[in-house]
C-alpha cells in the first residue's frame, strides 16, 4: 500500500464520515434550537451551536447559493450528504483503484 492510498483509507475517508456526522448534528441541533427546545441563552450551548454553524457553514454556503430554500425548508444539507457519500462511496475507490 503506498503513501496516498494510505492517506486516502487512513484520512480522507474517515474525514469524510465526520463531516457528514457534522452536519446531521448540524441539522438536528438548528432544529431544536427552531422548535424552542434548546436555548441560545445558556452559554454552553451556544457556543457549541457557533462551533457547529463554522464548521459546516463553509461546506453548506455554496450549496446554498445555488439551491435556495425551498417552501422554508433548506435542501443544503441533503445535498451535501449525498455528495460526501458519493465521494466515500465512488470517487474514493477510484482513486484508490487508480493509485494502486
């Protein structure tokens, strides 16, 4: 196995994965925090909330830009997923295949 492959199965595919799990606690915090179950107020949770809206907005933003909320609901994230997924899942492989 050399270098790269290495760096691909050792690296960029569990990055890969963290990312996703990011964003889907990304989601389903924003949505509590929607619905009043979780409170900005408290000092902990916001910063845990502003930590998670930095590290997902950058992946989200420009998906954003191109889809734009549709009927209130925001089809960022999904697309996301399915993109980092399709990465994980074909074009990682691939590139393993071709480096190997």
């Amino acid at each position: 196995m050399s270098l790269l492959q290495s760096l691909i199965v050792y690296f960029i595919s569990p990055l890969i994965g963290l990312v996703i799990f990011l964003i889907v606690v990304q989601v389903i915090f924003s949505l509590l925090v929607a619905f009043n179950v979780v409170n900005l107020n408290h000092p902990t949770v916001r910063q845990i909330y502003y930590l998670l809206e930095r590290v997902v907005s950058p992946i989200l933003s420009p998906i954003q830009k191109i889809l734009p909320p549709m009927g209130g609901f925001d089809f960022s994230p999904l697309v996301a997923i399915l993109v980092l997924q399709w990465i994980q899942g074909f074009g990682l492989p691939k590139l393993y295949g071709i480096l190997g």
